[in-house]
C-alpha cells in the first residue's frame, strides 16, 4: 500500500505528513526522533497499513514541515504538543496509538499526559517507545535549545546576541531583577534588526523547573535548588526580619526596647509564603527550629500581599529586607525585636549544566554577578 502526501495547519505552520492505510481504521501516530523526519516511520507504517490508519509527521523545522519563525520559542515540546493537538483536530482524530522514538516519544509522552494541552488527556490510547527516547531525553532538550539559537543567529547575529530569557523568584524578580536588568539592556547594542527577550517571576521550585526544561536560559532564586541538571551558583544575601503593623502591641514592645519572648511568638498569627517558594523555605528554616510549628498561620501566595497584610495588622511576618525596606522607611511596618537569631538568606544563580552559553548570557550573568548593590 503506498502513502500519500499532505499538508495540515497547525499552530500556524505548515506540517507536512505522510499517511499510511484506510482513514477509517484505527489511528497511529508514528513521531520521529530529533534530527530525523517522519519517512524514517515508511517500514512500520508499512507494516501496519493493512490495520490502521498510520500518520507520520514531519516536525516543524524538519523535513518537508515549515521552520519556526520565533526558534527560541517554538522548539520546545510543548509548542509541539500545540501542533500534536491541531494535527489531531485537524484530521477528526478522537483517539490515537503513539509510536515514538526519541524527541517524538518525548512528544507523545507530554501529549498523553495532557501537561501542555489537557485536551489531549485520555486520546492517546497507547505509548511505544524506544529506551534510546527516554535515556536521551535530557541530551535532545540541550540539543533543541543549541539549535533554536543558531537558527536564530543565522537569520540574524545581533537578534541572537540580545534575546535573552530570563526568570526570577518572586522577591528577586519584584524588587531586585528590575533595576539589575535595567542596566543590562542599556549596556548592549541596539543594531538588531528584531529581538525578543523575556522575565518569567514565579517561585523557586517553577524557576527551577522552567531552567532544567530549557524553557529559561537563567534563574535567579531565592531558595535553594534542589534539581541536579542545574548548576548552581551563590549569589547575593538578604536579611530576613520579622515585621508587624506599627499599631500592634509587638511593635509598642519593640519601640520600648523590649524583646518579644518566643513563647508570645509562639501564639501569633504567622502569615506565611507557599510551599515551594523560596521565602517559604527560608523562613521555615530559620523559624521552625524554635517556634516548632506555625500554631495560627496564613497562607498568601506572594510577598507584596503578606506585607500589606502585616501592614493592615492581620499578623505577623517573617519577609526579606529588600521587600519591607520602604513600609519600614514609611512607618507602614515596625521591626519587631525578638531572641531569634539574625537570619541570612542566600540567593543563587542557576543555569543548566548543558546549556550552551550566548554572549548575551554570558554577559547577563557577568552583569548580575558583578552587581554590588541590590538593595532597593
């Protein structure tokens, strides 16, 4: 049975795939590897033409498939996963057996977990795939980030050197990265034809994520890091302090030189960060060994709200300086004086151990390691 030929808008691109057997068999979606294209599937889509409905695809930038127009963006599994589930729609496919090798096992595996388009959870019916797809996983996503660069540089050196993406947890990207990126981009050259760059601000552990994904090219993060692909760099530190409203009778304690004693810091009402953020963890560190456990807390899930909740004397909160440094200054908070020890907090710089470098990050993270003054 011979294949034919076709063309489907996806995601707004032109892919190119061959189809194998009746269209109303069941489907198999067979999905090459990285460097590769859909025809290396013609001896399996052979063999199971006479049972199924076989699609091989070409990725975008492989084969007869369209290139990405934006590399540093669309090389990435979950734009294809977009284009897995217009190809799916495209072609009034409600269910699927998936056959991948390598990057195109990597693509089915995301597709059938519904992580980047939960439209597809549950229309994967079946994975195959090879053991050379999940041990060279990590390699192949290094491998499509390098080459969403050089794309990007062969259309234009001057956009690859300025393209930057860049993420921050949640203290660091508000109050610090701001100023830090500020001089950053006045320091490079403004020749590019068209460049893009990017923040993402979320807590340490989606920072962390996003960088060992490839997603970012640099974090910088408050807490520590707990992926072993990511070299981690000590950066900067920042004081943790304990604050509450000016109006509180911590504060009058406070303000006539009194130490509040741990017991009565036992019974406050805590307004804590999220698990998973940096802040979290870092006041779970220092306090816990002697508060011994948050009796009265309140969850906010950034540091911008729980100090405008201590400022509106809802409780009591343990934030970085370079958060509290202007409602200190403005009397809107009041440092509270307690036995607790002087609490240091570390930040880091992370980057993954397989990323390979452009100027403009080795530059960025000359800049920010160079930086002496963080402070807001």
């Amino acid at each position: 049975m011979s294949p034919t030929s076709h063309y489907a808008t996806c995601a707004g691109y032109e892919i190119h795939y061959m189809e194998w057997g009746a269209r109303d068999a069941p489907v198999v979606i067979a999905w090459h590897g990285l460097a590769r294209t859909g025809r290396d599937m013609d001896e399996l889509a052979a063999h199971l033409a006479p049972r199924y409905r076989v699609i091989c695809p070409d990725t975008l930038g492989r084969g007869l498939s369209q290139w990405a127009r934006a590399p540093q963006d669309e090389y990435r599994l979950s734009f294809y996963a977009r284009i897995a589930a217009d190809l799916f729609d495209q072609l009034g496919i409600e269910k699927a057996h998936w056959v991948g090798t390598s990057m195109g096992g990597a693509i089915g595996t995301v597709c059938a977990s519904g992580l980047f388009e939960p439209q597809l959870k549950g229309r994967v019916q079946s994975l195959l795939l090879n053991d050379n797809g999940r041990a060279l996983l990590p390699r192949a996503l290094a491998l499509l980030d390098g080459a969403a660069g050089i794309e990007l540089m062969s259309r234009d050196g001057s956009a690859q050197a300025q393209s930057l993406r860049i993420g921050a947890s949640t203290t660091i990207g508000n109050y610090v990265l701001p100023r830090l990126l500020a001089r950053f981009v006045a320091a490079q050259p403004g020749h590019a034809s068209a460049w893009r760059s990017k923040v993402v601000i979320g807590n340490t552990a989606a920072i962390c994520d996003a960088v060992a994904a490839f997603e970012l090219d640099v974090g910088l993060i408050e807490g520590p890091c707990h992926q072993a692909a990511l070299a981690v760099t000590p950066w900067h530190q920042d004081e943790m302090v304990v604050v509450t409203s000016p109006d509180s009778a911590w504060a009058r304690m406070s303000l006539a030189g009194e130490r509040v004693p741990m017991r009565t810091l036992r019974e406050g009402v805590w307004l804590v960060r999220e698990l998973g953020s940096g802040t979290r963890e870092a006041t779970d560190q220092s306090l816990l060994p002697h508060l011994r456990s948050y009796r009265r807390s309140i969850e906010l899930g950034s540091s911008e709200a729980i100090k405008h909740a201590a400022e509106a004397g809802m409780g009591v909160a343990c934030l970085s300086s370079w958060v509290v440094s202007d409602a200190l200054e403005a009397g809107r908070l009041c440092r509270i004086a307690t036995t607790l020890p002087r609490q240091l907090r570390q930040s880091h710089l992370v980057v993954h151990r397989d990323k390979q470098p452009t100027a403009s990050l080795l530059a960025f993270v000359d800049q920010v390691s160079g930086a002496e003054n963080t402070a807001p």
